[in-house]
C-alpha cells in the first residue's frame, strides 16, 4: 500500500512541478504566484470557515483546522518565502 501511495504522490509532485513550468512559462513570476495562492486559499476557505464556526461538525466529518501558534505562524511564513524564492528561481 505504502509503495503504491508513494508512487501516486511522486506522480502528482511530478505533475506538480511540470504545471509551475508552464505556468511561468511567458509569464511574469509574482503575479502567477499571487493568482495561484490565491486559488489555493479560495479552495480551502469554506474549510476554515467550518472550522471557525462550527468546530464540532468540523471535528466531526474529519475537517477541522485548529487555531495557530504565533510560532507556527511564524514557520508558514518561513515556508511561504522558501516557496516564493523557489518559484522565483525556477
């Protein structure tokens, strides 16, 4: 099972990175970057939302997202300006 999840994940980081390729490709970088982050937040919002206002249902249907650490938000910062450079330097 672990082989066969292994093998999906390195196609989809595969896919992943084919689909950032392209999506520079001709275009400038930030924007890209912004529209792409963007849709991923637009994505988990209702996520969220159900974590923020009804945290038993989210709890409940395996979904709820727990409020951060200032630390931990310090650390997806971190991640964001790793991410933001590798964008900008592939």
């Amino acid at each position: 099972m672990w082989m066969t999840l292994t093998c999906i994940s390195a196609l989809l980081l595969g896919c992943y990175d084919i689909s950032k390729k392209k999506a520079v490709d001709g275009n400038a970088v930030l924007p890209t970057l912004f529209f792409s982050t963007l849709a991923a937040a637009l994505a988990i919002a209702p996520i969220l939302l159900l974590s923020a206002l009804d945290p038993a249902r989210a709890y409940a249907w395996h979904l709820a997202v727990p409020p951060q650490t200032p630390a931990a938000h310090l650390l997806i910062l971190l991640k964001s300006i790793l991410v933001g450079c590798s964008w900008m330097l592939s």
